[in-house]
C-alpha cells in the first residue's frame, strides 16, 4: 500500500477487489483537469475525435422489476443471485509470473454480456503505462460452473468494464438495469458479489448520497455522480451489482473509503446511467469517447459571490485554461487573483460560467455533468459566462477527451 498525505486525516481509497489496495484522496471534481497527484493511466486514442454512439445497446434485460414497494433482501437475493457472477482475470503468461485478480459482475443480456469494473479485467490503475486486457478470463456462476469470457472493452474514465461469454455455455439470467438519476438518499440497496472470494455474497444498507464527485481508480479525471452506500463494499466485491428495493441495477460497486482498508461503512458505486452509457458505446464500436474543453472550474457559491460583487450567486469559475485546448481557442479566460474566503482557497478574476449548450451551471460538477454526459466530441456548443460584470457567449467546439488531465 503507497500511503500518501490526506489533510485533517488520512483515509485509504481501496478497489473492492482481491489482489491489491489503491490509495487515493476523494476530492472534489472542479472541472475538466484534475488537480492534485494521481496514478497516470495512458490509453491509445484516435487521432481524429469520433462522436458518442448514441444507437441503444441491442441487448436488453429480460428480468422485470419485482412488484411491490417493500425492501426484502431475501427475496432481491432469491431472483437476482443467479445473475451474479464472480469473475477471475489472469495475466501473465503462466507459472510464477502468471497473476490472478477476482471480482464481480452481473449479467445484462441473454446474448452473454457482463457488466463489471475496468480495473478487474485489465491493468488500468495499477501505473503499468497502457492499458492492457487481462489474458485469460472466467466467469463462475452461482452453480460454480466457470465458463470462458472475452474482454469487449473498458472505459477507464468511469471504471466500466464489459465482458461476454457464450450463452451456449451455460444458462443465463439478466438482471434489469434501473435509473440511478431517480436514486434517493436514504432509500435502502442490497449489493451482491464476491467478497474475499465468498461467492454470491448479500450485504445491505441504504444510499448515503448521491452525486458524489470521487477520484477514479483508473484514471486521472474525476467520477461525477457517484452512489455512496454504507452497504458493507468488501474487496472482490468490485463490478459487483448495488440493486434498488425493486431488484433492478442502481450502480457498479467499485470503491472503498476506510481507515482500515476493510468496509466499514462508506462504499462507493458508479452509477449505472453512466455506465449503460458506456456500455452503449463498447457494443457499437468497442470504445468509449468523452467529450473535453480543456478547463478547471470551482464552485461560485453565494456569499463568495455577494464578498466578490459578482451579478449572479451561483456558477462555475474558471480558474485554468489548458493551452491549445477547446477552451483556449474559443477565447474562455482563467482567473489569477488567489486568496482564501472562508477557511478555502479561491481563485477570483476568471470567467464565470453559468450555462453549456443551452444547461444551466450552478456549479463546477455541473460542468462535468454537461460536458461528459450529455455532450459528444466534435460538437460546437455555446457557453454563456460572466466577465468583469457582463454576460457574454462564446462557441466552444469540443475535442475528445485526452488520456492525461496533465
């Protein structure tokens, strides 16, 4: 374990998955580049940026909700274990040097597809430079038949990983995906997974908040719209499903936040818009592209904004403008004037954004939620701010998103 400097504490970042512990800061997502020091992960990209695919996945879940509004682990356990797997990625060409990562996943389609994280079946995160798919994969289900799986494609930005096995090899049940937009805090989650290796393994609690801005495991850019569960997240437990009361898919479970580095209460999960989202775009072309202006924003909160005379009380400002990016060349302008306001850095004098293509900005998460959800790269858009007391717009044509946030 690299343990590094947390301020007020020290808090471990741990992948909920046997064979290693990751140590990372959650921070707060304050735009399109990541501040603070993180792990490099490089992947190949395309010279030339290529649109989001937008066509829907041709899979589609069989499994139906389950009727009723009461929260019964037993039965959520009952119907959807089946469709739990636990998943068993070697690399390495065999003897010593051979090694072995074990995690979960669930099955999403009666054509074979499995959902699971990006850094259980490849070597994202773990600082080897490229990405690199594990060389020999198996799914075991809940019958302890293990059968052979491939490795369709990872996107390493929100920690999604999709493999596929053939449905001739063994019987197959979907579980159906739900609607993490919808999630509320408090409402009561089962996970299912393989916790040190305890196959099909039921842990619940209830979602502790929603819209968690958290480090990726995987990358240099932060994950936006995190679930946060004090549903026990244990390694092994990573690419395994979060499900609602009704039984359907909220998020992937794919963090750990402890002192101990054992789950003891704050669990983290991608959401699974995001990743049916990704999961949409490794069917179509087996990659993921993200859309990217080349800018770090802070949040412009009310009484900053009633202290520093702006017009409007809520917004994103921009306080770096990365050189050559999408930002850069529309002309959007990085504050200089450093100081602290309540206890916290602050960055004043850089344009204040308070809408991307027509979305309002309240502030800096919302600028990656626009800008990584719901737009694609090549797209022009016009973004209104605020300078020096004037509300401006300019048209920001975005690029795709590079490995490095550097």
């Amino acid at each position: 374990m690299r343990d590094r400097p947390v301020p007020l504490a020290i808090v471990a970042i741990v992948a909920a998955v046997i064979g290693g512990i990751s140590v990372l800061v959650v921070g707060k997502a304050a735009g399109w580049l990541s501040t603070g020091t993180k792990k490099s992960v490089i992947v190949q990209t395309p010279a030339v940026a290529q649109p989001v695919a937008t066509a829907k996945p041709s899979p589609i879940p069989s499994a139906k909700p389950l009727v009723g509004n009461g929260f019964d682990p037993s039965r959520i356990y009952r119907t959807r274990s089946a469709g739990v797997v636990t998943i068993y990625a070697i690399s390495g060409s065999g003897g010593d040097s051979a090694q072995e990562a074990q995690g979960s996943g669930f099955v999403v389609s009666p054509k074979g597809y499995i959902l699971t994280n990006s850094h259980v079946i490849t070597n994202a995160g773990e600082g080897s430079g490229s990405v690199s798919p594990a060389d020999k994969l198996f799914v075991e289900f809940q019958d302890r038949d293990r059968v052979p799986a491939k490795v369709v494609g990872w996107d390493i930005y929100d920690d999604v990983g999709l493999v596929k096995v053939n449905p001739a090899d063994h019987p197959l049940e979907p579980v159906p995906l739900g609607d993490s937009a919808q999630v509320k805090v408090g409402q009561p989650v089962a996970a299912i997974g393989s916790p040190f290796g305890n196959v099909n393994s039921l842990s619940v609690g209830v979602v502790s908040a929603t819209e968690r801005s958290i480090d990726s495991l995987t990358s240099q850019y932060s994950l936006v719209d995190a679930i946060q569960t004090d549903a026990p997240i244990n390694h092994g437990n990573s690419g395994g499903p979060l499900f609602d009361a009704g039984g359907r898919v909220i998020g992937i479970n794919a963090q750990i936040r402890s002192d101990s580095g054992s789950g003891e209460g704050v669990g983290f999960a991608v959401p699974i818009d995001s990743a049916r989202r990704s999961m949409t775009q490794l069917i179509a072309t087996g990659r993921v592209s993200y859309a990217y202006v080349g800018i770090l924003t802070e949040d412009l909160t009310p009484t900053i904004a009633r202290k520093l005379h702006y017009p409007v009380s809520h917004g994103a400002v921009v306080t770096n403008v990365k050189a050559h990016s999408p930002g850069a060349e529309a002309g959007l302008h990085e504050g200089n004037d450093r100081r602290e306001l309540l206890g916290a850095p602050f960055v004043s004098g850089g344009d204040v954004i308070v809408s991307i293509a027509g979305r309002p900005v309240r502030s800096a998460e919302d600028v990656v939620r626009v800008v990584t959800e719901q737009l694609s790269p090549g797209q022009s858009v016009p973004v209104s701010f605020i300078r020096a007391g004037t509300k401006r717009r300019v048209t920001v044509t975005l690029a795709e998103r590079p490995p490095s946030s550097g």
